[in-house]
C-alpha cells in the first residue's frame, strides 16, 4: 500500500471510530507515517512501543484512598484535546500487557481512565 492510500484509510478507519492496524516490516517507517499524519492534522501524538513496557506502565500507579485503592493515571495518558494514541509493536507486547490493551482498544478506557472522545487508537505491529 502507498503512503497516500494509507492516509485515505486512517481517514475512513478515524471517521468511523474503527481501530486500524498497520502491519509491516521493521523499519519501513509505520510510526512516522503516522505521526506525518497527525503533523498533517493538527493532532496531538502519543507513541507508545508495547514491547518494552509493562501492565503497570499502562495502568498507572496504585494509592491509597480511604480504604480503596485507586489508579493515577500515567504520564503518557491523554486528558483533552484530539489526537492519536499509536500503539506500536502489538505483536512483541507481554500478555498482561495485551490484556491491558484490549481493554483500551474496545472499550477506549484503562480501568478508570477514560480516553478523551477526540482522541482516536492506531495499532502497528511487525
């Protein structure tokens, strides 16, 4: 597939709130045509390599409240604006990892953290 057909797929995939995977070769340049994508839409971009992180990574640190626990929301994760969360290298992910990101690509939500609607999930793998 061109660079430019695969713009007109993220457009149609985005549009309809479907989440698309991107699978390639290593190094053809998936996570950069991407992020020229958001560059060329004025989106925000988080790029996130499932092969060197950890459930916790995802879901954020526990704390104490009262006599619950609760899960504070990562550094990475989005509040507001529009943009593309990029899950990279679904395929070399850890299964708790993956179970994680089920959750995430389905439901656009990590336990509590909830996905702004303006944002939008794109998955590559190799």
């Amino acid at each position: 597939m061109k660079i430019k057909d695969l713009y007109s797929v993220l457009d149609i995939c985005l549009k309809e709130r479907v989440v698309p995977i991107i699978w390639g070769q290593h190094g053809v340049g998936k996570s950069q045509i991407v992020k020229q994508y958001c560059d060329a839409n004025k989106l925000q971009f988080i790029d996130l390599r499932l092969g060197q992180v950890e459930a916790g990574d995802l879901i954020g640190m526990p704390e104490r409240e009262g006599n619950k626990t609760i899960w504070l929301k990562p550094q990475w994760f989005p509040d507001k604006g529009k943009g593309i969360l990029f899950l990279d290298e679904i395929n070399r992910a850890r299964p708790d990892v993956l179970q994680a990101i089920f959750q995430l690509v389905l439901d656009k939500r990590l336990y509590t953290h909830e996905l702004p609607k303006e944002w939008n999930i794109i998955c590559a793998a190799n």
